[in-house]
C-alpha cells in the first residue's frame, strides 16, 4: 500500500482545518457534540491523569479514527529531533530507577522513572489525538454555528456571543485565503538578496527590521482584506444568520454522548477506587 | 462592521505567527487594541482561542490569549500615551496574577502536579545518576539533585516568580516591537467604501431621480464624479460605461446610498443596503465578497434570524446547482461571482448594482456570468445597474450611460510614460541554443501520502531559451501557479527537474524573478527607494541606481520619495518590476500581470514589456488565463489543462 511513486521522500506536511474525505458516523456527529466530549474528557485527564483514563480515551479515539476511517497518512510526520528528545527523556527518566524493579540477567531496573515519564508523554499525545480528531472530521463550516447553539445560554448574561460566532466564522473563512497570502509573502522574501552585515550588531539590528517589515506587510494585506469583506458584509446589510441547515444534535448525538459518558465514567470509578495510578503517594 | 472584519483579519494573523514565535502575535493583537474597543479584542481574543484550539489543542489556546492579554495591555496603554513606566507596573500586577491563578491551578490539579513533579523529578534523578558514575562528579550530581527537590518543595514561590519574571519580559518586548511597528501601520489607507445607511421608513429605492450630482472625497482636490443626471426605472436593466477614473465606482456609491456632495437624489423611500427589498451590490474582487465556507451558508449569509430561503432555486437559477455544500474556496472566479448573485438575489432586492463584476474573472467565468446577469431583470422585480467598462458586455442592457469623466484621469495622471526603455542593464543576448530554463518530466503532487493528496502537474516538459517570450495558457485550477512557482525555484517538484542553466533551480532561488499577482504582498519596506534598493541587493543611497531602475519601467524618478501605500495599482506592479530588474534575472515570470489593471495601464504594461524582451533580450514567462493582448508580449503559447500540457497548435512567430 505504501510502495513509493515519489523520487525524493516528501516530509508529509501538516494538513490543518481540513476534513479527511469521508461520511462515517464521526463525520456526521454535530460539531458541538464533539467538542463537548473534547472539553469534558480534557477536564477529567487534567484532574485525573492515571493510567487507566489514560488508556480508556485512548481506546475511545482509536475507535473514532477506525469508525471515521482515518487512514494512516493523515498524521504527519514527526521531526527527527522529537524522536532523539523522547527518546533522551526516556533514557535519564530510566536512570532514576523506581518502584516496580525488574531484572534483567544480573542487573536490576527500576522503571518507576520511566513509567512516570511514558505516563506524561501518553497524556500529550492523547489530548493531542482528541483535538486532532475534531479537525479532521469537522467541517469547518459547522463549527461556528455549534459554537453559537452551544454558547446561548451565556446570553442571559449579555455576552455577545452571536459576534463572536460571527468572527469565528468569517476568521475560518479567511484564514485559507491570508494562509496563501503569506506563503506569498514569504516567497517574495526569499526571492530578495539577503542584506550581508559585517558587524554581528548590524546583523541583529538587519534581522529585526526585517521581521518587522515582514509584520508590517502581512498587517496590511490583512487589513485590506478586512476592509474587502467589511465592505461586503455591508453590501449584505449587516451579520445575520450564519449558517443555512439548522445546527443542533440529533438522534445519533445523544448516542455518542452515552458512550463517551460511560466510558469516563467507568475510567474514573476505576482510577479511584482498584486501579488508582494517580494519587498524591508521597 | 469594520472592527468585526479587522479582528477578523487579525486573528487570522496572530493564529500563524503565534504558532512560529509567540512574541510576534501580540503586535496585531496590540494594534487591535490600539484602534478599536475592547470589545473588538475580546471578541477577537475568543474567535482566535478557538481556532488556535482546534489547530493545536490547548497549548495553542493558552498561546493565544497570552498574546492578545500583551497586545491588548501595550495596545491600551499606547492609546491612552503612557510610557514605558506605565507597562512595566501593568506587567508587574499581570504577571502576578497569573501566577496566582497557576499556583491555584496546580494547587486544585494536585494529580497533574504530582505527575509533572515527578516525571520532572524522575528525569533529573536519572540525568544525575549518569553524572555520578562519572569519576569526581558524585558530589556535583547529588548537588545537582538536592537543589532540584528544594526547588520543587517551593514550587508556588518558584512558579509565581518565574510566571512575573517571564510576563514582564515578554510584555516589555511585546511593547518596544509594538511601538516601533505602529507608526508603521497607521499610514494603511482605509479602503472600505461602502457605508450603512441609517434606515428610516420603507424601503425603497427606485425609482431614483439623480440631479446634477457631483461627489468629492474627503482630502480631495478634484471632483471624482459629476456633474451627472439620470434616472434608473424600475424593472429595467441600465449600463454605465466608462473608462477609469471616470467616476463609475463613485456612482455605485451614491446609489448604495452615499450622499454627493452636491445635487439632488430623489426615491420614494430609503436605500436599505442589503435589506429585504433594497438595495444590493455586487462587487468587484471574487474572493472577498464570500463570507460563507460553504456555498450554501454563503447564499443565507446575513439575511435576518428567521427568514427562510429556497437556496437549492437560488443556486439553480445562478447554474451553482448541486454545489451546495461545496466549499467555497475551492470555487473559481466565474463560480464565486456567481454566487455572490444568488447572495443578493437572497434579498430580493428591488435594485441591484454590479460594479465592474467581470474584472477578474476567465473569458469562460465571464460569459456564463453575463447570461446570468443579462436574464435577471426579465425573471425579478427589479432594476439592474451594470457597471463596466467593456462595451460588449454593455450590449446586453436596455440602455446605456456612458461616463464621460470630467472628474479627471485621477489615478494616473503622475504615471509618467517614457516612450522607449533606455540602456538595457540586462545581457542582450539574442536567441541562444541554450536553454536558460528546462524541465524535464515534471509532476508535483501536494500532500503526498495524506488523504489530501492532490496532484497539480503531471510530465511537463518544455524549454525556455533566451530572450524567448512564452505564455503558458490555463484556467483556474490546471496548475499554472505551481508551475511558476517551480520555475522560480521555490517549489521542488516532487518527479523531474527544473533546471536553470543546467542546475537545479531550487538550488538558485532568485535568479529567476517573479511577479505574484497580488503586487501588494512583493512589496516590503515602506518607501520606493528603499524596497528597489531592498529588492535588488543595493545600498538605497545609491539614488542612482534607483532612478536607473524606475526609468526601465517607466516611473518618475520622483516617484522614488513615495510611500508605498501611497501607490495605484499599476504603479505597485511597476515598482515590483523595477526592483526584480535591477537584479538582471535570468529570466522573468509574470503571474497574471494585466489583472486589475485598467486599459491603459495594461496597454503600457504591455509596451514596456516588449520593449524589455525584444531590446535587452529578456526571457519573459507569462502566466495567464487571458490570450488578450499578450501575443506580441509571448510569441509561443502552452495550454495547460488539469495539470497537463496538451497539444493545442501554437503559434510559433516571432522566434527570428
């Protein structure tokens, strides 16, 4: 499946806001329903961080990346110098020794470090793999109308959430276009001849100048954009609605919600009571 | 509307930057602050928090509302003309309270802290173990741990002063870079033209009876439009023609509702811009009037809470049926403008102004948009104002208005036109049998590997020699940027070569020039001398040198003194070229020049171009998705469809 076609090995680059093709059950889930679960499960590995939440939401977003058909290639590749970070972390962690001591022919080694070490990073990568879930199986057209369902009831108390939909929106609709504007931008900037600076003073002071014309130039052409589609929101009379299907959960929501309810539920049961790894020891 | 967009635009800024160096975020943040309302950087705050989040989970989150708390503090702070004093007491109370609020943090997570201590703890115990087993280190490596542990024992003092230490730093840079940007940054021009107009009454806004009406701009010493009269019926289809400077957009105003500054306008109710049975505009750039990411949000886009539309029949009448739930930037100009149609049509409006709508858009997006245009007023109630300044697409109308423009050429009057280019500075080699660019077997696929995998170029392979003059023709979409931006060198293909004189072109970025489209974005610094001094790799007191290259492309040499948002148009692609010839490339890549750029300007253009390749003998590659105008410019011509060169017979004149 994997046989390369390409001459040169292309890093696979960082796709972002865009959805892997598809209509799985995931796909269909409301927006507002998956980021409910990323906040609700979010808040139970930052009280909880043991191994077994650790674990169960683990399993929960394997099942949603086989259920959302996710293949492989999506994740992108990880720098070489990630890998030689883990993999010191791991070594000195192993150093440390710990509890639960193994022996390996004549020598004994405590993992405890080590353990606590994998613990920590499992937990990044999972809450990592959770927000990446929700952006690759979300449209991003349905986020800004979840977030103005979700947000209603801080409308009682005069937050003026439908704006801040409304800015969600238009920002999701404009960062694909200012996204290609820099890469513009940065084109021009390496097309130019760099300025040759003899004294290291007149290198730094060159360098900053530099960053802030690159600033000063991606304000403007974000500025001006602004002004475009201020215009055009005022050839349309104004913010309105958002969105032309109606944004709320369905059948399947509730579904979904019941699983993920579950599953936290019996993860914390366990974490507090037979298999607790996460409680204050010393 | 307009702080809502620029918060907008904003975030869209600060989401990239933060990612890379957190420190650059809080400039646009700050300028946010500066020029608008709290409210606008909250919202702003919120909106980017939330797309940071979706991006990078919560550390972007977090990365995003330490940027805009710095800009919005130097922001604030240097509205109201406080100096640095004022910052750094703000930072100092800032930071202290978020470092009350971590500690409480890790003090109610007290199983995240634990963890973190202790992975922490772990790897220093082991980091020490291995200095240990170095012989006279033992004592360094049980230092080493003791002090670690009583660091963590103290962790609240620990992470309280770090947290101020750090906050005041960052708000302290944030400030200096800020205050160095922002004089920078006040002299963007405002271009947003269109104004909401104070509803009173009913609305309607024809029949409109327009009487001697003349319009000023505000700091304007000339009349931009008028004296004009004319009258639009209900029912019918109206062209204003005319060329540019003529007044055309500034009639678009006064009918969207802008007040002249002398005559009378009479309707019988009021304009209600974008309102149910108003007034609705069309306008020129494709991209920016699409506010929806989904082509059916966009249609719905603003109309009332409650107001229900048949968006399949909109759609269908527009010919965007079953592209409802498409995304709308993969559309094409033609598609876009479309359905910035059925958006309006959304309205109902009783009056509807198209303002130069076919501008950037293919011979093939034009036409579809013009039978679209053209049948309007037969299947609505309502009057069309069609504002071009094609006649044949004036044809089409019930009656025409031709805007003489006694307002004055306003824009290129100092456009100072130098009939022939002086001395070549590039090499005049005429015609060689070496090929300055090669490429050999390209194809390029974005996204390799990922489910987004997207081939753009499929084996191209063709020769520029020198002084050659090519076209590559193609539509939206069949890969003719990528192409340019393989010459250029900036992308590697991901099979086959592009070769400049023989060696990879990646390898010699630069020595083949480039012209983005958007001109805007090739300009860096802030005045003319300085970007061509920039652009070129010369000292900008070399005044010389700078006037050289402003006359090879036809600009006054005063023009050297101007501010770059100072600049029409025409003029910023001038200046573009000016600095990537006076580097004497290789070779020269024009990505759609004549874009935007009215008659005579292209016409000038055009001239100068060819002048450039026949008598200095420079290699010029035009990407282009017009034939019009450009065949003396580019004797050969290359089609390129879905990422394929296909065998359409070129005409081959002109090689001597």
């Amino acid at each position: 499946m994997s046989a390369p076609t390409a001459s040169r090995t292309q890093r696979k680059p960082v796709v972002l806001l865009r959805p892997v093709p598809g209509n799985s059950v995931i796909h269909q889930l409301w927006a507002g329903t998956k980021l409910i679960v990323v906040a609700a499960i979010g808040v139970l590995l930052t009280f909880y961080p043991g191994w077994v939440p650790i674990g169960m939401v683990a399993l929960l977003v394997l099942t949603a990346a086989w259920l959302a058909r996710i293949p492989r290639g999506t994740l992108p590749s990880i720098p070489r110098w990630l890998w030689i970070l883990l993999f010191l972390g791991g070594l000195t962690a192993t150093f440390a020794g710990g509890s639960p001591v193994i022996d390996i022919g004549s020598i004994d080694v405590g993992l405890g470090g080590l353990f606590n070490f994998l613990r920590i990073t499992a937990l990044s990568i999972v809450l990592l793999g959770l927000g990446a879930m929700v952006s690759w199986t979300t449209n991003v057209a349905e986020i800004a109308p979840a977030v103005a369902t979700l947000g209603r009831p801080l409308r009682l108390l005069r937050v003026p959430v439908d704006e801040w939909a409304v800015a969600l929106a238009l920002a999701l609709r404009a960062f694909p276009m200012l996204i290609d504007e820099f890469r513009i931008l940065y084109a021009s900037r390496r097309l130019r001849p760099k300025d040759v600076a003899i004294t290291r003073r007149g290198r730094w002071r060159g360098w900053w100048l530099e960053v802030i014309d690159l600033l000063a130039a991606a304000i403007t052409v974000a500025l001006r954009r602004a002004d475009e589609m201020g215009d055009a929101i005022t050839a349309r009379g104004g913010a309105g609605q958002i969105s032309a299907a109606p944004s709320r959960p369905k059948a399947i929501d509730w579904v979904a919600f019941l699983i993920v309810l579950v599953v936290c539920g019996v993860a914390l049961a366990l974490e507090l009571t037979i298999l607790g790894t996460s409680a204050v020891t010393s | 509307m307009a702080a809502l967009c620029a918060a907008t635009a904003i975030i869209a800024v600060v989401v990239p930057f933060a990612a890379g160096l957190s420190l650059l975020g809080t400039v646009p943040m700050g300028l946010l602050a500066y020029r608008y309302r709290l409210r606008v950087l909250i919202t702003a705050t919120v909106a980017g928090a939330i797309i940071a989040f979706l991006i990078a989970g919560m550390g972007g989150f977090m990365t995003v509302v330490n940027c805009a708390y710095i800009g919005g503090l130097t922001g604030i702070v240097k509205r109201r003309k406080r100096g640095t004093p004022t910052v750094f007491l703000c930072a100092l109370v800032a930071g202290a309270v978020f470092g009350v609020a971590t500690v409480t943090a890790l003090a109610i997570l007290a199983r995240l802290r634990h963890l973190i201590f202790e992975s922490m703890t772990a790897n220093i115990n082991g980091l020490a173990a291995v200095i240990a087993r170095i012989p006279d280190m033992q004592g360094a490596a049980d230092q080493l741990k003791r002090d670690f542990a009583t660091a963590l024992a103290h962790w609240p003092y620990l992470f309280f002063a770090s947290s101020v230490l750090s906050i005041t730093m960052v708000t302290l840079i944030g400030w200096w870079a800020l205050s160095r940007v922002i004089e920078r940054l006040l002299g963007i021009p405002d271009v947003h033209k269109l104004e909401s107009s104070p509803d009173a009454g009913a609305i309607s806004p024809v029949p409109a009876r327009l009487q001697d009406i003349r319009f000023r701009y505000p700091r304007s010493d000339h009349d931009a439009l008028g004296p004009v009269s004319l009258n639009v019926e209900p029912g019918e289809h109206l062209a204003v023609t005319g060329a540019n400077g003529s007044g055309k957009t500034t009639l678009m105003l006064v009918l969207a509702g802008r007040e002249p500054t002398s005559g009378t306008v009479q309707r019988p109710g009021a304009v209600g811009l974008g309102r149910l049975g108003g007034t609705a505009v069309i306008m020129q750039h494709p991209e920016s009037q699409v506010l929806g990411t989904r082509v059916a949000d966009d249609v719905v886009w603003g109309l009332p809470p409650g107001k229900v539309t048949d968006v399949h029949q909109l759609l269908t009448e527009v010919g965007l049926d079953g592209l409802a739930e498409r995304d709308t930037g993969g559309l094409s100009g033609g598609e876009l403008q479309r359905l910035a149609v059925a958006g309006a049509l959304a309205r109902e409006p009783a009056l509807l102004i198209a303002d130069e709508v076919t501008s950037m858009v293919d011979q093939d997006g034009r036409d579809a948009l013009m039978s679209v245009l053209s049948g309007l007023t037969q299947h609505h109630r309502m009057s069309l104002v069609h504002i071009t300044h094609y006649n044949n697409e004036a044809d089409a109308a019930d009656r025409t208005v031709n805007l003489t423009g006694n307002g004055g050429a306003a824009d290129n009057t100092d456009m100072v036109e130098i009939a022939s280019a002086p001395a070549p500075t590039v090499a005049a080699v005429h015609h060689s049998d070496v090929p300055v660019l090669e490429l050999n077997g390209v194809s390029h696929e974005y996204g390799s590997g990922t489910p987004w995998a997207a081939t753009a170029l499929q084996d191209i392979n063709f020769a520029v020699h020198e002084g050659d003059g090519l076209l590559i023709h193609g539509l939206n979409g069949s890969g003719k940027s990528t192409l340019a931006w393989i010459m250029a060198g900036l992308t590697v293909p991901t099979v086959g070569a592009c070769l400049l004189d023989g060696a990879p072109a990646s390898d010699q970025v630069g020595g083949v020039a480039i012209s983005f489209q958007a001109a805007r974005l090739q300009l860096m610094r802030s005045h003319v001398a300085l970007e061509i001094a920039s652009a070129a790799g010369f000292s900008m007191y070399d005044q010389r040198r700078v006037s050289d290259a402003l006359a090879m492309v036809g600009l006054d040499p005063t023009l050297a003194a101007r501010r770059i948002n100072q600049l029409s148009g025409g003029q910023m692609r001038r200046v573009v070229l000016a600095g990537l010839l006076a580097k004497s490339p290789r070779a020269l890549i024009l990505d759609e020049p004549l874009a935007g750029l009215d008659a005579s300007s292209q016409r000038g253009l055009l001239r100068l171009l060819e002048d450039l390749r026949r008598h200095a003998g420079l290699t010029v590659v035009v990407i282009s998705h017009d034939f019009s105008g450009l065949e003396s410019l580019c004797p050969r011509t290359l089609h390129l469809q879905d990422g394929v060169l296909t065998p359409t017979p070129t005409t081959t004149g002109g090689m001597s």
